[in-house]
C-alpha cells in the first residue's frame, strides 16, 4: 500500500517532469504546450499583439558555426526578454511567438532582434494584431504568412502591421 508521503513525493516528481516541458531546454522560453496555455489568458488581455519572429538562415548558421553554438547564441538572444513578456517556440526551432498589449510589443522585438545582430544571427518579426480568433495558430497563421512573405522582400527586420487593425 502506498502512504501518503510516497503520493506526495509521486506528486513532487510530477510536478518537476511537467515543469521541463514547460521550458525548452535549448532556447530556455515557453515550449509550444506552455505557450498554448499562456494564450488562453493573454488573449484576454485588451489591445494584444503577436510578434512572430523567425530566425534567417538558420541551416546555414548551423553549418557555420554548429548547431551548439548557433543555438547558445539564440538562448542568450531570447534571454533579453523580460520575464513578465511572453515568448515560446512555436512551429520549429527557428520560430518564436511573443505575446504583448500592442503598445508595448515593439519593445522586446526590438530588444531580442538587435541581441540576435550582435550575436552575428539575424531574424524577420512580423507584428500583427489579435483579432479575436479562438487558438493561437489561428491567431498566428495571418503573422507566419506575412513573415514569409517579408522575407522574400528583406530579411532582418521588424515589420510592424499594428496599423492594419480593423
């Protein structure tokens, strides 16, 4: 029979085991599941943002400097944000949701993609407005299809679509 104290060091156990999947371990931001769960209370929040970041040229990146390096450089990238903004991976390695009211989410864009030049990387953010949609890849799909498409046009920048709200 199990007592009570085995439960709740059980509990403990999976607690700690939950936890790691609610950070990545590579990036140190929100995985997707945690940032899915975030989204359920930032969507909220009156005037949201999406930033929706992706990381220019990864592959070759990896090639030059190593997956290791490329992705320590990056960590220490995605570290400038601050702790109450949020941030999580979304679709790959190279893909990063930021969640923030609109007048305050050029700031950690900002913060983020200079930290990325420094660090030799670059990134194409694109910023768009929450328009009321029910799950953040509905949410974020408009943001990925202009991030894509701006890349086409120059990488390594903000495009900022907050102007657009209709």
């Amino acid at each position: 029979m199990t007592t009570i104290a085995e439960l709740q060091e059980q509990v403990a156990t999976l607690k700690q085991t939950l936890e790691k999947y609610r950070v990545c371990p590579v990036y140190n931001v929100l995985t997707r599941p945690a940032l899915e769960e975030a989204w359920s209370e930032q969507k909220k929040i009156p005037g949201l943002a999406i930033g929706f970041l992706d990381i220019d040229d990864l592959k070759r990146m990896n090639d030059e400097l190593g997956q290791h390096e490329s992705s320590r450089r990056i960590a220490e990238a995605f570290a400038m944000a601050r702790e109450s903004e949020v941030i999580g991976r979304f679709y790959s390695g190279d893909e990063v949701a930021i969640l923030a009211p609109a007048s305050e989410i050029l700031k950690p864009c900002e913060r983020i993609l200079n930290a990325l030049k420094e660090r030799g990387l670059s990134a194409t953010i694109v910023i768009v407005p929450y328009k009321g949609e029910e799950s953040l890849s509905e949410a974020t799909k408009e943001a990925n299809d202009l991030n894509q498409a701006c890349k086409r046009v120059l990488k390594g920048k903000i495009y900022n679509f907050l102007s657009q709200i209709v």
